[in-house]
C-alpha cells in the first residue's frame, strides 16, 4: 500500500507545485481571503477527477484524440491573455486593490474562474491525465489505485496549504503598491505560459 502510495503523494506533488496559473489564483484568492475555500475545492475536486481518470485509462483516449488537446489548447491561450489584461487593469488601479477583506468579484466570477484557469490547461491533461496516468499504471492493476491515492492527498495538501496559508504573507502584502506588483506579476505569469501554449 505505502510503496505505491507514497510515490504517488511525491509525483503528484512535483507536477502541481510548479508556479502556473492556476496556483496564481489560488494564491491570489488566498490573499484577499475571499471565496478560498470553494476556489480550494474547485482545484483540488477537479485535479481529483483527472487522476482518477487518468489511472482509469483515459489518458490513451486523449491521447489519440489529438484535436481535444489543440481545441482546449487555444481556448486555455484566449483566456490566460483575457486574464492577464485583467491583472495589468487592476494593478493600474490602486483603489481597486485591497490587502484585506472581501473581493470585488462574485462568487460565481471566482468559482468561474477557477474552472476556467484548471480545465483550459492543456498541461492539466499532459501532467494529470497522460502522465500520471502513464505512471500509475506501472505499479499493477491494484497498487495503481494506491498511488492515485496517494496523488489526490498531495493535491489537497497543495491546494488546501496554498489558498489558506497565504495569510501568513498578509502582513507583506499590506499596503496597496504590493498588490500592484503582485497582479503585474500575474500577468506576466499568464502572458508568458500563453505564449508557451501558443508554440505548442
């Protein structure tokens, strides 16, 4: 059980740590303390809805269905620039930007966004679906289930740590030029990962 489920918390974690768009607005949400938990759940529902789908094999459906990954390849391009456009928007609004309390944004905006930002990610289906599907399925027909286990609790611990603990860099954050910097880094995040899209 723990020889399959322990590499499957460590892959799994060493796909969904790396800084992207969607551990952005996690992140981003986190700060603001508004709506995290549903946009905690969003993530982390969703990376477990591709695992499991990735272990159950449908990682080769996606993979010989090569126009799914082109389609939603450049939807993901289309919405991480609409996104950053946003971001820089923001940041040349300080009145809009706030180190504490609640967003200006709906929570069906936020929720939206979340979806958005997990599901038009061609990686998602790259790194979850294919490749963690890819090497789920070396560890046998039961242990396999054992390492999805062990990727869907480093991807609750990511998503759970990200959003809730961004607290602790509240008091960074506290006056409205650190907002600033943080959404034109976002959006040169979410340019710069649509330009790597865009080349395919």
């Amino acid at each position: 059980m723990l020889h399959a489920a322990v590499p499957g918390l460590l892959t799994g974690l060493s796909l969904i740590i790396a800084i992207g768009a969607q551990n952005a607005y996690v992140l981003r949400q986190g700060l603001l303390r508004s709506y995290v938990l549903p946009v905690v759940l969003v993530c982390a529902i969703s990376d477990l809805l591709l695992i499991l789908a990735g272990v159950a094999g449908i990682g080769t459906i996606v993979e010989q269905a090569g126009w799914v990954l082109t389609l939603i390849r450049w939807l993901g391009v289309a919405f991480l620039v609409w996104y950053a456009v946003a971001s820089l928007r923001r940041a040349l609004r300080p009145e809009s930007l706030a180190a504490e309390g609640a967003s200006v944004d709906s929570r069906r905006a936020v929720i939206g966004r979340a979806v958005a930002l997990t599901w038009l990610n061609p990686h998602v289906y790259l790194d979850t679906v294919l490749l963690l599907g890819s090497v789920a399925n070396t560890h046998g027909p039961t242990d396999r289930w054992w390492f999805a286990a062990g990727a869907c609790v480093g991807s609750v611990l990511w998503f759970s740590g990200l959003g809730f603990g961004a607290r602790l860099a509240a008091p960074l954050l506290a006056r409205p030029v650190a907002w600033r910097v943080l959404d034109v880094l976002i959006a040169i995040t979410m340019l710069a990962i649509a330009a790597m899209l865009a080349r395919g």
